[in-house]
C-alpha cells in the first residue's frame, strides 16, 4: 500500500471549501495525491493523458474521504490505510460524476466543461469505467471485509441511479420512495466513509454503528439539498450544469411536494408542464415561484435540516472531540448550500 510522499497543500487545498476540513488538511492533500498518482496510463496509452489530467483538474470539496478520515479521528489515528480508503471512495464518486454527467448530458462541473462535453459520451463512460477499474486493482491489497463493504455500497449506488432511471415521469412518486432512491444512489457512499474510517481506527462495533447513521443521515440531506439546488440554484456559484432533474423528468422533493399541495386540476397542470412535457424546455422562473408559493422550497429545506438533526443526534455516544465536532460542522454545510 504504497502512499505518496508529504507535500505542502496547495492554495486550492480542500480544506480551504469546507472550514471543517482543516482539521485534517495535511491527510486530505496526501488523498489527493494519490488519486492523481491513480490517474496514470501506460506509455502505450499516452494519448488519454488529457482525459486523465481532466479528472485531476476536476477535483470537489472531497466530503466522502474527508469523512473517512474525521470519522477515524473521532474513534483514534488515521493510518495509511485511512488515506487509501479515502481514495478509493473518492474514485467511486468521480467515476459515477463521469457516468451522471452523461446521462444528464451536463456541460459543466466543478466550475469546467465536463468530460462528455469536451471528447463526447463514450469517452466519458470509458474514462469512468478506467477509474472503477483502478479501483478494483487497489481493493485487491484490502483486508477481504472492506473490500466487501466497498463492494456492497457500489452495487446499491448502481441500484439507486437504476431505480431513479425507472421513476422517470412517474407522478405518483411520493416522498418515502425518493428517500429510499437517494438513499441508495447517494447516502450509502457517505455512509459507507464514515464506517470503515471508524473501522480502520480499530472503533468498537457500536461506534462504527453510530458513525454509519451519521454518515447515511447527513448524505441524505446532502441529496435533499444537491435536488433543490437544481432547481434555485446559480450555477456560476454551483460550478455545474443545473436543472436536469427537470429536463430528464426526476421528481425531487420540492416537486414533489407542491404536486400534494395543489388541487387536481393544477397537478395535471403541473404533470403537462414539468413531468410529461414533450420538449426539454420549461419555465424555470415560474416553477421556483410557484413552489416557494406553496411552501414546498421551504419543505424541502426543512427536510434536509431534519437529517441533519439526525445525523448529528446520531453522534451522541462518541466522546467529545475536535473530529466530532467537525463531522458535525460538515453536515451542517452540506444542508446549508441552498440557504
């Protein structure tokens, strides 16, 4: 488990995205460093470089291994193990961006031109495809129980995204299923972070527990607010591509929830305009006001809090620590974005 050697975090560290994060500054960059050391190919293959050196200039906030590693500082040290962990997951989340982006058919992310828009979809679906393949060769130097953790969460990320794909124009949707879609396309690999950093740093079995709930709580707040931001967000202050939720027919949950507040003869307005329209225009201005007009941008707001709360109330057992108090801190941010 080879790691790379100490560097000094650049100007564009994570940590300076999220406060909570300098907490592990140091860890996160020697993160970084890896998952670019991952992003090579053979002298063979020299002409993918630029496709490889696009995911390096797409580099996010980092939450997933940054819980990793706040949730193995709440129960001990971070290790080397922490570190490769951390990048794995983070590999995962990249490669499914790669694969979301094209069928979204986003143009940008992370403040650039995506993938797709760049060198088209196949390269994109190749590309994410190469990222899970590398990291099928580092979960081969895991201990068999995290490689079957990592495994296990991927399939249900792949599972959510399909059952999201096969709700499209469903009307009927209602809020307890869409939980349970982000719940598997989204909140598991937040999850999954939280509990092998507790494993890692040698938690017992409760702790892990505990950091688990945590994490599977604040990543569906994350989803609940990443679903509104599509909507109301500014995508200059985003960095991407926004309102495909729409363009591709998903109910979220502020749409969701107006279409339980509206009579009938409104809902199959609504079901016309927005769900079963037949071209890829709509009226954002006019949707955003009818929903905060019924209240259903504050509902969902109020949602995301609620998880947040839970997430948190989740901790509770765990000692006080700087690490915990940044792991709440982080899920406060994560619900905060569409304040």
């Amino acid at each position: 488990m080879q790691l790379p050697a100490h560097t000094d975090i650049s100007a564009d560290a994570p940590n300076r995205r999220i406060p909570a994060f300098r907490l592990i500054a140091d860890q996160l960059s020697l993160v970084k460093e890896l998952i670019n050391e991952q992003l090579t190919a053979s002298d063979k293959t020299g002409d993918i470089k630029l496709l490889l050196d696009c995911v390096r200039c797409h580099s996010g906030k980092m939450i997933r291994p940054g819980l990793v590693l706040l949730a193995g500082n709440c129960c001990g040290k971070i290790t080397n193990k922490h570190i490769f962990i951390a990048a794995i997951i983070e590999m995962i989340h990249n490669a499914t961006l790669l694969h979301d982006d094209v069928i979204d058919e986003g143009q940008k992310r992370r403040g650039m031109p995506t993938v797709n828009s760049l060198w088209g979809n196949e390269s994109a679906v190749l590309l994410g495809d190469f990222l899970l393949s590398r990291v099928f060769k580092m979960c081969a130097e895991l201990e068999p129980k995290m490689a079957k953790i990592i495994a296990a969460s991927a399939i249900r990320l792949c599972e959510g995204e399909l059952r999201q794909v096969v709700q499209r124009h469903n009307r009927q949707l209602g809020e307890s299923e869409y939980i349970e879609i982000i719940t598997e396309k989204s909140a598991v690999l937040f999850s999954t972070a939280c509990f092998l950093g507790a494993l890692l740093a040698q938690a017992s079995e409760r702790q892990a527990q505990s950091l688990a709930d945590f994490g599977l709580n604040a990543g569906i707040a994350f989803q609940i607010t990443d679903d509104l931001l599509d909507i109301v967000g500014d995508e200059n202050k985003t960095g991407k591509t926004l309102g495909s939720d729409v363009d591709k027919h998903k109910l979220t949950l502020a749409l969701i929830h107006l279409l339980e507040e509206v009579d009938e003869r409104k809902k199959k307005a609504i079901v016309s305009s927005y769900i079963e329209r037949k071209n890829t225009q709509y009226d954002k201005d006019a949707l955003i006001k009818m929903l905060a007009r019924h209240g259903s941008l504050e509902y969902a707001k109020s949602r995301a809090q609620w998880y947040v709360n839970r997430a948190v109330r989740a901790l509770a057992g765990l000692k006080k620590s700087d690490a915990k108090d940044a792991l709440i801190e982080t899920a406060i941010f994560m619900a905060g974005r569409a304040v």
